[in-house]
C-alpha cells in the first residue's frame, strides 16, 4: 500500500475514535448529569424545583470562562466541595473512568466555549 494511503487511513481512525469519545461524553452527560444540569447544561434540569442550590449553568460563557479544566476535573471527580461548592454537586469518582471524567470535561467546554475552543485557548 502506498504510505499516504496508510497516513490518511490514519487520520481517519484518528477522527473516528475522536468522535466516538465525544459521543461517548455526550452519553455520559445525558445519563448522568441532565437531571440537574438540563439537556444542553443551562441548569435547567428536572430536579431544579426542588433544589436549594441550582446546578450551574454550563453554558454560561462568562462564568464558565472564570474556571480552569482542572477546576471542573475537581468539582466532577470529587464534587462540589472539592471547589468550595455545594454537595448538591455529587462526587463521580466511583462512577467514571480518569479519561470518561476528562471526556466530560471537554464536553463542557463545548457547552460553554465553542468559540474559544476554535480559537484554540488554552484552559489549564
Ligand atoms: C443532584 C444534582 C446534580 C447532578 C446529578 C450533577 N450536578 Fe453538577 N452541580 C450541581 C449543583 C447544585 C452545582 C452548583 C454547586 C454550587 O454552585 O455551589 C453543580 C456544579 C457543577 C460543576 C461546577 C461548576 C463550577 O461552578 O465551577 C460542574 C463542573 C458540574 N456540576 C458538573 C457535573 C457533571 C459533569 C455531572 C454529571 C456527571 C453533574 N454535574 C451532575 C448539581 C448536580
């Protein structure tokens, strides 16, 4: 086979298995987190009514631009309290994988930061 054919098959892989990751964060979210969070993450989930502290909204951008990746990596894994946040914002440590919660996180920044993640910012 001639090597660019193997190059590009590459790539291809590559996208695929980019996609499956983000299908997979998307899947994640749904199940776990839209109760609170909402379908597209604005805080507007079916448990809200009841809630004393709202979930936050994941798409504010300007809010969402003030936390760093480590910082939402943290508030996921450990939960609210590990960022100074309420425990209504439950600990999934037990629940995901390192890379499903890294996969989660870079499904937020989608929520909140589509346009800085095209302009390649860097969020720590
Ligand atoms: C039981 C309701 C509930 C569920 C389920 C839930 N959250 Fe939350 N989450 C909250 C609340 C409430 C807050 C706000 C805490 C605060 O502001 O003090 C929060 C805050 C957060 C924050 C912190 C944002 C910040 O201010 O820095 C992140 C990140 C987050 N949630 C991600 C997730 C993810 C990912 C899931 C699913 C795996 C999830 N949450 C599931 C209730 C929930």
């Amino acid at each position: 086979m001639h090597p660019i054919n193997l190059i590009l098959m590459g790539f291809f892989f590559l996208g695929f298995t980019c996609s499956l990751h983000a299908e997979e964060a998307y899947l994640n979210y749904k199940t776990y987190c839209m109760q609170c969070h909402g379908m597209h993450g604005k805080g507007d989930g079916v448990n809200v009514p009841a809630m004393n502290v709202l979930p936050r909204d994941h798409s504010d951008n300007k809010y969402m631009m003030t936390r760093t990746n480590t910082e939402i990596y943290k508030a996921i894994k450990f939960g609210g309290p590990a960022v100074n946040k309420s425990v209504k914002m439950p600990a999934w440590e037990d629940t995901f994988t390192e890379e499903e919660i890294q996969q989660l996180v870079g499904h937020i920044r989608t929520l909140c930061c589509e346009q800085e993640l095209v302009r390649g910012v860097n969020f720590r």
